[in-house]
C-alpha cells in the first residue's frame, strides 16, 4: 500500500511538474498581445520577437499560429517591407499550421518576383493570371482557416484588379490608342480554354462580355466610359472575392 502511494505521489509530482510550471499558453498570449498593443517601432517589435521566440516551444501550433500572425502585421506596421518572407518562413514554419506557411510562401514569391515595381507590371499578361488561379486554388484548400481569410482574399482581389485593370504604368487599354493591350486579349484566351471551371475564368468570361460591349476600347479621359469601366471592374473584384470563399 505504501508503495503504491508512493508511486502515486511521484507521478502527480511529474504531472504537476509539466503542466505547473512556468506560465500557459493563454498566459503568454496575452502577455504577448499587451506588448502589440504599444505603437509599432523597432524596439517594441524586436522586444515582442523576442519574447515570442522565447516561448515558442512551449505553444502549440494554434498559439503559435496565432501569435506569429499578429506579430507579422505588427512589423508590418513599422515598415511594410521589414519583413523577410523566406527568412521568416525559416524561422517559424516548423511551429505554425502549414496554411499559414502556405501564404507566407505565397508572399516570398512576390518577393523574389513582385508583380508590379513602381507601378509597372513585372510580369507577363498570363503569369498574372496564373499567380490569380493558383491564389485561386490555395484559397479552396485554406478557406476555413479563418485567421487568414482577409490575407488571402486581399492577395486574390489585387491579382483580379490587375489583371482587369493594369496598373498606372502598364495599362490594360492604350493611352494614346484606347485599344485593349493584345497581348492581354491573348493570354487570357488561352487561360480561359486552360481552366474552363475556375473562378479566375468566370472573372475573365464576364470581363469578356463587358469587353465586346465595348469594342475592346475605352478612353480613360472620358468621364463616362472610364466610370463604366471602373464600376465593372469593382464589381468583379467583389464578386470574384464572394464566390472563391464559397
């Protein structure tokens, strides 16, 4: 009987050693949040980095998720280019739900290759449509991970915009011509025969029928055709946005 006891009592002894010491997770979350709550600098970043690197090991991955995510736009909030995504995946993908990572991959191949640099489109007509369908489909995979949803359909929305719209220094329709850029008419042809079922398509089938109601031009110094355009493309935007969450 008493060594039962005492085997007992050894065992409440590692149980509480585990679980007893040192402060919880909700704890450390919410000490970790109070130091996101002072205006964002690099001293009151590093100081929660480092905090957050101190514990993270004792987090699962929901915690660290969590925390991780809301550190990213804290830093953000001091530079919007601070952060390294390559560097930071290193770092935290081995404590983080592989969605999050995900998206962190998504924004270190922006990185590496951004789609638009001072206003001027750096990559083709069809890779932009091809970052937009492969958004598309991460998306799909990802949409019920609700701490990112605004992340990726911010990501996906400003793929559909460019890809309708251009951008300041690649516009889709010509300045000087009003005529639609061919080489856009193109590419988004054959994206369309590509991936006939994909929300991007439905995007570029009714940008298409907007298209041919205006004889692929439009002039952008004339008031009411350009606020068309404008409209149209808002509400593909929003549309496109709704139906990938579906």
């Amino acid at each position: 009987m008493k060594r039962s006891s005492s085997v007992l009592l050894i065992v409440l002894l590692i149980i509480t050693a585990l679980t007893g010491c040192g402060p919880k997770q909700g704890e450390i979350q919410d000490e970790f949040l109070a130091m996101l709550d002072k205006p964002p600098s690099e001293e009151s970043a590093k100081e929660a980095a480092d905090y957050l690197d101190q514990h993270l090991s004792k987090l699962d991955k929901e915690y660290a998720s969590f925390m991780v995510h809301e550190l990213e736009h804290y830093i953000l909030g001091v530079e919007h280019n601070k952060i390294n995504y390559t560097e930071w995946i290193a770092h935290y993908e081995k404590y983080v739900d592989p969605a999050l990572t995900g998206l962190y991959q998504i924004m270190a191949q922006e990185q590496k290759s951004p789609m638009a640099v001072d206003t001027v489109l750096k990559i083709s007509w069809e890779e932009l449509a091809k970052r937009a369908y492969d958004m598309e489909n991460y998306i799909k995979e990802n949409k019920d991970y609700e701490m990112i949803n605004e992340d990726f359909t911010w990501i996906y929305g400003n793929y559909i915009n460019a890809m309708i719209m251009g951008t300041n220094g690649t516009p889709i329709f010509n300045y000087k011509t009003h005529a639609f850029s061919e080489d856009a008419r193109t590419a988004y042809v054959s994206f369309i025969n590509r991936y006939p079922d994909s929300i991007t398509t439905w995007v570029l089938k009714e940008y298409y029928t907007y298209l041919t109601s205006i004889q692929f031009t439009m002039d952008y110094n004339d008031k009411v055709s350009s606020k068309l355009f404008f409209d149209t493309c808002d509400w593909l935007v929003l549309e496109s946005g709704k139906r990938v969450m579906q």
